[in-house]
C-alpha cells in the first residue's frame, strides 16, 4: 500500500535497492559512454533514445529524459532475462523427458542444416518439426502464467461482461495456452498441436506466451530469435540426457514470478555429428 515506506525501513530487502543503485550505475556509465561515441551513426537503443530526447527536447510535455531511459533499460533487461533462460531450461528438461522428440529434432536439423556452421533465423521456415517443439515448449511451460497487471483505461463489454472503467487486471495467460477447446490435448507435450497433417508448421491463435493488444510483450520478436537459435544450436551440438544414478526428472513448477523448473541436473553429451570444430570433450 506504501511501497515508498519500504526504502526507508531497515531490513534484508535493502539489499535488492543497493542492487538496483549498481545498475543503474552501470547503465549511466553505458549512456555516457554512447553519448562519447555520438558521431556515429544509431546503433542501439539507447543511441536511438539519446537522439529522441534532443529531438523532444522543446517539448514540455515530452517523457523522453535520461531518468526514463535508464528505466526502460532496467525493463527490457528484467523483462528479457529470466523469461527466455527459463524458457530454454524447460524446453532441456522436456526433450531429455521426451527422447523421441529430442531425436526428431537432431534428424530435422541434420537433413537441413548438414555441415553448415550456423543456424541463422530464416531456417526456421525449413525446420517446421523443431519449430513447432519449440512453440510447444512455450505452451506448455507457460513461463508467464498471468500477464502484467494492467488497469481499464474506459468502460469496456467483453463477452457481455460489463467492465468499469479502473478495473484491474490480471490476464490469465495459461487458461489460453490449455484451453480444452483450442488444443487437441491441452496437458499433454504433443509438437503435432503445431502441426497439420503433412508436417506443416501451422499457427494457432490461441498461443499467447508473448499475450495480446497494444501492451503485448515488446520483446517477442527478440524473444523467439533467441529461443530458436539457442535451441537449434544446442541440440545440433549436444544430447540431453539424465546423468547416471538421477532420481529422474522433477516437472513440477516453482513459482518465482516465471513459472520455474526446479533446480535439477542433466547431462550434454557432445554429438559425435556436431558441426562446431571446438566442441570435443577437452573444448568443453
Ligand atoms: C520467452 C520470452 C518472453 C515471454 C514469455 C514474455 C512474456 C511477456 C508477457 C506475457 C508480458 C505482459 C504483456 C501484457 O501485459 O499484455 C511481457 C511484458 C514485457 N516484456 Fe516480455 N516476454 C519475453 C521476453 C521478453 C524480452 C526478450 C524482452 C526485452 C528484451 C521483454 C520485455 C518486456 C517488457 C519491457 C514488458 C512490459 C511491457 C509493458 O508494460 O508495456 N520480454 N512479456
């Protein structure tokens, strides 16, 4: 109710202040450091911003200042870390519990990719089985189970419901993502949920990992990028099984604002196939 008074009362969580203090350390130092370099051309985002803050700087109105951009820096980092590494872990976890899936990735990716050194993001459109295992993990691991909190700016009917104007809201994203009546098997790991029936990626427009509207994720693209080169390469280049003597795999989530797999141990094991030259066990 007064997360201001937080600052001022002694107690562990002033740890997390003097952590954000260091970042935003951090993150002016970096500002600095573009504002040093600034005949060049844009390069990044805060290049990009630095510019629209001189651009906006006769307005009075305008939002656009250096507090702010440290801010939106903080955002995209808090928004853009835990969610896509936790992504990563589940889709790990769920092709070590899934090993004939996990090797029909290896052969989509063998057959198209053959010794080519690197995945790139069009190959995405010739690799329709990997693609839909991994639209399958974010399903089915629905890191963000409720959305942001948002607030109705006006009066609004959705589905006969009445929703006053100030309403809060807290978007239930997993009610989507296993919705009986969008997906065959809503609680089951299926890749063909993506699939039509000659193997064809297909979209479906009930995935909402990345949520809906104008205050959707602004990052989904960046996202799914990462998701698709860091999941290709990997399974390229390793095999994901359980180390020897595991009590076996442990899917049950853990709620840490993302839902979280729990801490567990699996193995790598270098594909003799591999196409990175360094990756031999003494590379490791
Ligand atoms: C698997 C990865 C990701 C998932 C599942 C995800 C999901 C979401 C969801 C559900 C929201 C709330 C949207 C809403 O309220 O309608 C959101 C907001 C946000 N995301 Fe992501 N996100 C991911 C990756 C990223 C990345 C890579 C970035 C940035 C680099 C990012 C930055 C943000 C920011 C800044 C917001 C708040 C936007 C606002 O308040 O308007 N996210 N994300």
């Amino acid at each position: 109710m007064f997360p201001w008074a937080l600052r001022h009362l002694p107690g562990p969580h002033q740890e997390i202040f003097r952590h954000q203090e260091a970042m935003k350390g951090f993150i002016r130092h970096e500002i600095i450091r573009h504002k040093l370099k600034a005949s060049e051309a844009p390069k990044d985002f805060i290049n990009c911003y630095l510019a629209q803050i001189t651009k906006a700087s006769d307005d009075p109105i305008s939002t656009f200042n250096e507090e702010n951009l440290i801010q939106v820096v903080i955002d995209l980092f808090l928004g853009g870390t835990d969610t896509t590494a936790t992504t990563l872990h589940w889709a790990l976890i769920y092709m070590v519990h899934h090993r004939n899936v996990q090797e029909r990735v290896q052969q989509e990716l063998d057959a198209v990719l053959g010794s080519a050194q690197a995945v790139c993001y069009e190959d995405r459109e010739r690799l329709p089985y990997t693609r839909a295992v991994l639209h399958e993990v974010q399903r089915v691991s629905s890191v963000v189970a409720v959305g942001a909190v948002r607030q109705c700016v006006t009066p609004t009917t959705l589905h006969s419901y009445y929703v006053p104007k100030g309403t809060i809201i807290l978007p239930n994203l997993a009610s989507v993502l296993y919705d009986p009546e969008c997906w065959e098997n809503p609680r089951q790991f299926n890749p063909g949920h993506f699939l039509d029936k000659d193997e064809n990626f297909v979209v479906n427009e009930a995935f909402l990992p990345f949520s809906a509207g104008h205050r959707m994720c602004p990052g989904d693209q960046l996202a799914r990028m990462e998701l698709f080169l860091m999941f290709a390469t990997l399974l390229r280049t390793f095999s994901f099984q359980l180390p020897e003597g595991s009590p076996g795999l442990r899917l049950e989530y853990v709620f840490g604002g993302t839902l979280q797999p729990q801490p567990q141990k699996i193995c790598a094991l270098p594909r003799l196939s591999s196409p990175s030259p360094d990756l031999t066990e003494e590379g490791l």
